[in-house]
C-alpha cells in the first residue's frame, strides 16, 4: 500500500502538472484556495478571500480536526477527501462546500463516539486577523494593501485563495460600513493567536491583533 506521504506527494506533483496544463491568468499555475486546520487540509476552487468564507472554514476544518484520533489525517483536494487513520486509507467524494455532510462522514470513518461528536459539532474556531491600518480612502487602503502584500513580513496565516502562485494576496480590504464608511488593511488569517501576535510585532508601527469581524 502506498504510504500517505507518498500518495500525498504525488497528488501534489499531479496537480502543479495539470494546472501547467490548464489555461490560467499570467502567472497563476492554479486558481482556488488552500486552508489548513490542525490536521486538516483542503484545497478548493473559490477564489474569494472573505470574512463569510475565512470563518466557515476555520470553524468546520477544525470541528473536523476535533473528530480526529492521534495520527488522523484529512486531505480534501477539490471534493475529493482522503482520509488516513494508521496504516489505512479511506476515500469519499463530497459536494465542496457541504463541511456537515463531510463532517459526518469523517466522524463515521474514524469511528468517533458520541460525544466527540457532540464536541466537536459545538466548536467554533476563533480567526485573528492583524490589521495594519484604517482608512477612510477605499484606494488608499487598497495601496497599502498592495504594498504589504509585497513584504516579506506578511503572511497568509491558514488560508490562502487566489491565483497561485502569483496571485494570493497576504493583505486584504474589508471595508466597514457605517456613518463614515472605514477600510480596514488586514494581514492574513490565523487560528493561532501566537502566530498572528508574531506577524504584527514583525510588521510594527500600529500593526495589532484582532478577532475576524
């Protein structure tokens, strides 16, 4: 049997190939998203970063990694999940997108009780995001965006989505509305808030950590 690390090293080679291939925009080998949660992994083919899609992400990858006993492991690339428990390997097809049906299906696989179930349904995933700045000029905040995606000091955190390699932008506008409305330069996405403190202590100046939202 092929072992998961091999398999998982081939599915990769295989898929740089095919996006070679394919046709994509300039510079973009692949178009999609990557996230990683534990030891959960998942490529997809929505392109957006958004608050909608970063927290539904955290939150079902990781109520999925909760299911997982020592060793587990899950790879979903594009609807089709691997699911690797010891020495044995298990494959499903999924409707990307439906996190419960595939909530339900690695929960039967690797064989969790009840309870860890119960746990596992009940957990929501806190995101951090760094914001590096606010601006009342959606075009500013949009430059500023450009600029640190461009420094090495950013980084993507969990998720990333976009054209790869070229473009996955590290920083990200969400704009807030209100009485004025306000542009806010965020950093990446983390499930770790370390990691996220580490990232804007790098940045400096009045870079600081925050809940998504």
């Amino acid at each position: 049997m092929t072992s998961p690390s091999r398999t998982r090293s081939l599915t990769l080679v295989i898929l740089t190939l095919a996006g070679l291939l394919a046709p994509a925009p300039a510079g973009a080998c692949w178009d999609g998203f990557s996230a990683t949660v534990g030891d959960v992994q998942e490529y997809g083919s929505d392109t957006s970063w958004g608050l909608a899609q970063v927290e539904e992400r955290a939150r079902w990858l990781g109520r999925i990694d909760a299911l997982l006993p020592d060793g587990a492991t899950v790879m979903d690339e594009w609807g089709t999940v691997s699911v690797y428990v010891g020495d044995e390997e298990h494959d499903l097809e999924w409707r990307d997108g439906h996190y419960l049906t595939l909530f339900r299906e690695v929960a039967r696989i690797v064989g969790a009780s009840p309870e860890t179930i119960r746990r596992a349904r009940r957990l929501e995933t806190p995101v951090y995001v760094v914001q590096a700045g606010a601006f009342a000029d959606r075009a500013a905040a949009e430059r500023y965006a450009s600029e640190l995606s461009e420094d090495e000091a950013a980084t993507h955190g969990f998720l990333e989505a976009g054209g790869f390699p070229a473009d996955n932008p590290e920083a990200h506008v969400v704009s807030v509305p209100g009485v004025r409305e306000l542009h806010r330069v965020y950093v990446g996405a983390f499930v770790d808030r370390a990691e996220a403190e580490a990232v804007a202590a790098t940045l400096g100046g009045h870079a600081f950590v925050r809940t998504l939202g």
